[in-house]
C-alpha cells in the first residue's frame, strides 16, 4: 500500500469539517480539484469509500467514518510532536525528575508543578516521594537532577528551602492525653507510630525513636490515619496534619522534654553548575512557592513570576 501524507490525511479532515469540497477548499487554501483529488487518493490506496450519496449529499460512510477519526488523531498526534520538538530546541527538555521528601508541603509542591507544567506542557515531569535518605540517594545515584532533601550530600551544592516543624500528636481519646503533663517515660509505654526511610542505605535517626513499642509504616499517610484511630502517637510535620488539627482528629501531646521538634530541607541540583533551564525554573517556582501568601501578598495559586533571564 502506498503511503498516505499528512497533508492528504488534513485535506479529508478538512472536508468533513467544512461539510463541502468547496468549502474546505476555501479554508485550505486550495483548489477544489486538488482537494478532491488528495479525497480521491485515499480511497484508491486504501481501498475504502470514504463517503456515499444520500440525496445530493455525500455523506461520510462507517469505515470513512473511524478513518476520519483516526486522521484527527494523527494529525493532532503529528502537532504535538512537532510542538515537543520547538521546546527542545529551545532548551525545554524531555523529561525532568524530582525526588521530594514527605515533609515538603504537598500543596506547595503541586502547585509549584501546577505552573511548571503550564509553562512546559511537553515536559514530562517524574516526581519521587522520598523518606530521610531517600532523595539523598536518588541525588548521589543519579536518578533525579533535583531533590528536596534534609541534607545536602556530600560533592553536592544545596540551599535551605525550608524548615519544618514536628508536633508530637494522638488521637484525642488516646490514653497519653489523659495525662497532665506527658513525659518520655510515658512514651515508652505507647507504640511510636514511624515512617520507614525510603533510602536503601537507610540513616539512624535514634533521637526520634522515643519507645521500643514501634509500629513502622512506609506511607505518610497511612501512619497518620493510624494516629487518627488511637494506635499510638508520632511526629509530624505541622503542614501535613493542619486539618486534624482544625478537627481535633489529632492533638498535640504536653510533653514536658523534647516537645517540638524541626528539620532544615534543602533544595540541591545534581549538577548545579550545568543544571539545564528547566532545572532552575522548577527550582525557582519551588522557592517561589515556599513563599507563602503572606511574604508573596497573593494567593498560593497566583502565577509566579517568569524567569529573569531566557531558557
């Protein structure tokens, strides 16, 4: 069979379209006979009548019918590619990948990939949710060329993004809040709700295991939702519990030692020197975004800023 072109496949969306040869002739910019002769062409080399008359007008037959469908596709399909390829040449890259660690405020992140991916539809962006040392070995292994990470490993450049806040919280009808004044002692006797390192080369964070009692979980979520139903008490961070907080679905222990509790993130390029456009604005819309609507004066989904200088 021979092969059917683009502008040929256009030329039949084009006539469906405008309902007429002649009309899809106008909107094409083309001769009538041409048009009907790119229809013509089709027909022959498929093998497949694209239209029948009823009365005096041609109307598309079933198989015309899933053939004019599948041309919307590939041209639409054909538009996409050419797009993708525009954006590359400009410096907008294929794929990005991001490694975040789970105390990094959810809603910050999506928004920050809410205007990364308006900005760069072709982009595919692949975004790792990470424990402790988990963006940290993603960085040195080369499997993300951006992370939020607790610490900046070391041969690597980082900045401080943010610094997070734990609160010691239970359900309200747990048994540590029926005491006055909790102590580590308390602790021990409860289980101790931990989320596991997603790093294989996993780090000791001893201080932050207060009791012996632990239950170990590897989803942020599903440790939060076993606070929630009085299994025992942890520490999160103050952004991913606000809503339970609000509802008293969770509430803060009075810990007399070692209450509050916080950890530094760090924002580090995998290669800060030759990070690629698409690197640095993710990395400036994260910044941006930590921002906040009090020091930005507008609303967390007001647009950013557009880069200072050209991709």
């Amino acid at each position: 069979m021979n092969v059917i072109s683009l502008e040929q496949w256009r030329t039949l969306v084009g006539v469906v379209d405008a309902g007429t040869y002649a009309q899809a002739a106008d909107v094409l910019g083309k001769s009538q006979s041409s048009v009907s002769y790119a229809v013509k062409q089709i027909e022959e080399r498929t093998g497949v009548d694209l239209f029948r008359t009823v009365g005096r007008k041609a109307v598309l037959t079933a198989e015309g019918k899933a053939l004019y469908m599948r041309a919307k596709y590939l041209l639409a399909e054909a538009e996409r590619i050419e797009k993708a390829a525009t954006e590359m040449a400009a410096g907008h890259e294929a794929e990005l990948r991001l490694a975040a660690d789970i105390m990094f405020p959810p809603a910050v992140l999506l928004d920050s990939i809410k205007h990364f991916a308006a900005e760069r539809p072709t982009t595919r962006l692949e975004v790792y949710e990470t424990v402790v040392a988990g963006s940290m070995e993603m960085l040195v292994d080369g499997q993300v060329d951006l992370a939020i990470a607790p610490e900046v490993p070391s041969g690597f450049l980082g900045e401080p993004i943010m610094r997070v806040q734990f609160l010691p919280v239970a359900a309200p009808s747990h048994p540590l809040h029926r005491l006055e004044r909790v102590t580590l002692n308390d602790l021990r006797d409860h289980h101790h709700l931990i989320i596991r390192d997603s790093g294989e080369r996993r780090v000791d964070h001893g201080a932050w295991q207060v009791s012996q009692n632990r239950i170990i979980f590897s989803q942020t979520a599903t440790s939060i939702d076993a606070a929630r139903r009085g299994l025992g008490f942890g520490w999160y961070a103050e952004t991913l519990i606000e809503a339970d907080l609000k509802a008293s679905t969770l509430k803060e222990l009075p810990i007399a030692e070692r209450a509050r509790r916080s950890a530094e993130l760090f924002l580090v390029y995998r290669d800060a020197v030759g990070a690629s456009p698409g690197v640095r604005r993710l990395a400036e819309l994260l910044r941006y975004m930590v921002g906040g609507p009090d020091r930005r004066g507008a609303s967390s989904t007001s647009p950013p800023p557009t880069p200072s200088t050209p991709d």
